[in-house]
C-alpha cells in the first residue's frame, strides 16, 4: 500500500494520501476540495542495515 505524494493545481498545497489496492475513489485536496491534483514523483526511503532510512539518490553505494 503506497502513499502517494500530491499537488493541487487550484490553491496549491501539497499531500500525502494512502492508497489501497483497487480503489476507485476521486482524490481531492484535503485544503479546498478540488479534484485537480497531479501525483508527484519522490523519493523513496528504504530502511538500510543501521535502521536509518535513506533516500535512494543519496545513498552513496546503490541500494541498501
């Protein structure tokens, strides 16, 4: 289940939202109710051997 990083392209606020499995349910701005919202591209954290998170760009050996 991925949480997916959103902008609202009407007041511009900027969300998380959970996403389960088959859901056909219209993502909306939690600010203003709009349904114009695009998905975001970020960055994926992956918990590495020492138990910190780390970002997979940064991460100075490839994946963890």
């Amino acid at each position: 289940m991925p949480i997916y990083e959103y902008c609202c392209e009407a007041c511009g606020s900027t969300f998380e939202k959970l996403v389960f499995a088959g859901d056909k349910e219209e993502i909306t701005c939690p600010c203003c109710k709009s349904p114009k919202v695009k998905k975001q591209v970020s960055c994926v954290s992956f918990m590495g051997s020492a138990g910190v998170g780390k970002c997979a760009s940064s991460a100075p050996s490839g994946f963890s």
